[in-house]
C-alpha cells in the first residue's frame, strides 16, 4: 500500500509540473506575440489571392516582417476578402502602406508585401468603422499592370486585324492590285530611265571635277593676291608712319619758328619804341640848339643890338627896354 501511493504522488507531481511548463510556454508565446507585434487587416478586390495560405510571409523591402492569420470572403462585397496579418511592431507601416500580392512562378506560393509610398505618412492607427484593427490599403501588383498591357495590346491587335479585313474585301483588293500594277510600271519605267540617269551621274562628277580644279586654281591665285595686298598694305603703313613721322616734325620746326618769330618782332617794336623815343630827344635838343643859333645869328647882324640892346622897334609886344 505504501509503495502505490508513494506512485501516485509522484506521477501526480510529474503531470502538475508537466502542465504548468506548457502553460508557462502557452503564456510566455502569447505575451511575446502581444508585445512585439501589431495586427492589420487588409481587404482584397483587385488581386487574385492564388497560393495564399494562412501563415505565409508578410515582407517590406524584401524582409519578413510578418505572417498572415487568417482570410475570409467579406459579406459587404461579393469580390472582396479580408486578410488578417501580423507584423513586427518595428515595422513602419503608415498610413500610406500598400499591399501587394507576389507570387512564386516556379511553386505557386503567394506573399504580400508592403510598399510604403511617397511622401511618408504617418503610423496607421486609425480604426475604421467595424473593424477590430487599423486597415492597410490595397495596391497594385507589377503582374496586373503587365495583364493590363497586354490586354491592351491584344485589343489594338484585334482593331488591326479588322482594319486589315476591311482592307482586303473584294472592292478594295482589285484597288491593292491595281496599285501593285501601276508600282510595277512604274519600277520598269524606272529601270529603263536608269542608263540615262548614270551618264547624267557622270558628267555630274565629271563637271564636279573641273570645278574643284578650278576653285584650286582661283584658291591659288587668290592666296597669292591676298600676300601681295598685304605687302602693299605693309608697305603703305610704313609710308603712313614715315608721313607721320616727317609732319611731327614739320609741326615742331614750325612751331619753334613761330615762337622765334614771336620773340623776334617783340624785340623789334621794343627797339623801334626805343629809337623813336631817342629820336624825339635828339629833335627837340636840335631845335632848341637851332633857335639858339638863330638867335646868335641875329645878334651878330646887328652888332650894336648886341652890345647896347635891342632898340625900340625891335622891341615884340608887350616889352619895354629897361
């Protein structure tokens, strides 16, 4: 009995301590999922979800950042899904994140990556009306704007074919043949016009060939013409500087003449002024030297005029004798 219930314990302990590990794991798993990470939803309507599978990559720039939780077909549209992820909390998701869908072409396996656009907006926070978490925006994959080139392309492809069926119904084919007709005429008319337009080609470049022989020949002379104008030319510079040279001087002599003629006739009228004044001096002692004369002439006619004085009669108005 005692062996029993100590086994019992035992295994009792054991299963106690075996479940509060997988607890402590189950809580320690839900704490880090809560604390490190954040939830989007994300709805789809233009991209085929092909390969998505619960669990599969959410990435940014090429970077697991993420997992996808759950999907399901929305009730509000008939072409929408609505995809639940899980991303990094250190991931910046803004809000204006797109998400794309990429698929694998070898295994089928779908991802979604998000592509932040410009400029960068701010964290995605918001709630929208009945939703449990922020919603990331739908974008749009490389593979659907190839599909929509080509069916572009296709569509274009389809108006030529048309076009080119209305071209070719029966109306319009005897016209295609008829111009097929007339180009071939045309190309024969050509051909025989051919020999013609060769000999006009060659003496075209027989014509071209004189004239270069000539333009060599007016370029020669020219040259040639050109260095003898220019000797000229040279040569008449040096005259014109050899002019100019002669006038200078000329300017100069004349105007040293100038001056000498100026210095010249000042000294001149001075020596005139001089002479005249010398001249008017020797006048008037010369006529003062001649009255004397006179005078001792006059004496000497009378000589008792001379010695006595003068007599009544001799006597001017207004003298008397003493």
């Amino acid at each position: 009995m005692e062996i029993e219930a100590r086994y019992t314990w035992v295994g009792a302990a054991v299963l106690a301590l075996i479940a509060g590990l997988v607890g402590a794991v189950l809580w320690l798993k839900n704490i880090g999922g809560e604390d490190d990470f954040n939830r989007y939803a994300i709805h789809f309507e233009h991209q085929a979800l092909d390969g998505l599978e619960v669990g599969a990559d959410v990435s940014l720039r090429g970077i697991k950042v993420g997992r996808v939780e759950e999907y399901a077909l929305s009730g509000e549209s008939l072409n929408r899904v609505r995809v639940e992820v899980r991303v990094d909390r250190r991931a910046p998701v803004r809000t204006n994140t797109v998400a794309v869908v990429t698929r694998n072409f070898v295994t089928g396996i779908a991802a979604i990556t998000l592509v932040n656009t410009d400029p960068i907006g701010g964290p995605l926070v918001a709630l929208p009306a009945g939703e449990r978490y922020p919603v990331i925006g739908e974008g749009r994959s490389n593979l659907e704007e190839i599909a929509g080139h080509v069916n572009k392309v296709g569509e274009m492809a389809l108006i030529a074919l048309n076009n080119i069926n209305q071209l070719l119904n029966a109306d319009k084919r005897e016209t295609l043949i008829a111009t097929i007709r007339n180009v071939r005429d045309l190309s024969a008319g050509l051909n025989e016009r051919l020999g013609t337009l060769d000999n006009t080609l060659e003496q075209v470049g027989t014509a071209a060939a004189q004239l270069g022989r000539s333009s060599d020949r007016i370029a020669t002379l020219a040259e040639s013409g050109l260095q003898r104008f220019e000797l000229t030319l040279a040569r008449a510079e040096a005259t014109l500087a050899d002019a100019q040279r002669a006038f200078n001087q000329v300017a100069t002599a004349s105007k040293a003449v100038q001056q000498q003629t100026q210095t010249t006739a000042k000294r001149l009228e001075d020596s005139a002024t001089h002479i005249d004044d010398q001249l008017s001096a020797a006048m008037s002692e010369l006529r003062q030297s001649i009255e004397t004369a006179t005078r001792v002439l006059d004496g000497l006619r009378e000589p008792r005029a001379a010695l006595l004085g003068p007599e009544k009669a001799q006597l001017g108005p207004g003298e008397q004798l003493p």
